[in-house]
C-alpha cells in the first residue's frame, strides 16, 4: 500500500479505536484484510476506509 493509505488507516484505526469500546487492534487489521481482498487493485482509500468502517459495524 502507498504510504498515504497506511498513513490513513492508522488515523481511522485510532479513531475508531477511541469511538468504540471493545475493538481491537486485530479486529481492525482482519476488516482491513477482509476488504483488500475483496475490492479490485484499484479501488480508492475512501472505498477502502468505508469498507472497513462498514465491516466494523460503524457508520
């Protein structure tokens, strides 16, 4: 990933992490992992982020 997109899922990683009691850091990277897999090469961060926002149950 380009630097950019780590640097974004680290600053929604840890807001969501603040926002929702219980997460966890691993619960975090499985969505993240989840949604690379099933999203094409190209597919933007914001499709990324609400992926993973979506798989966490958060809106």
């Amino acid at each position: 990933m380009s630097k950019g997109i780590d640097e974004g899922l680290e600053k929604l990683k840890d807001a969501l992490l603040a926002g929702k009691p219980g997460l966890s850091d691993e619960d975090f990277h499985a969505a993240v992992e989840q949604c690379m897999a099933e999203n094409d090469p190209g597919f933007t961060p914001d499709r990324l982020f609400a992926c993973v926002k979506e798989r966490l149950g958060i809106e």
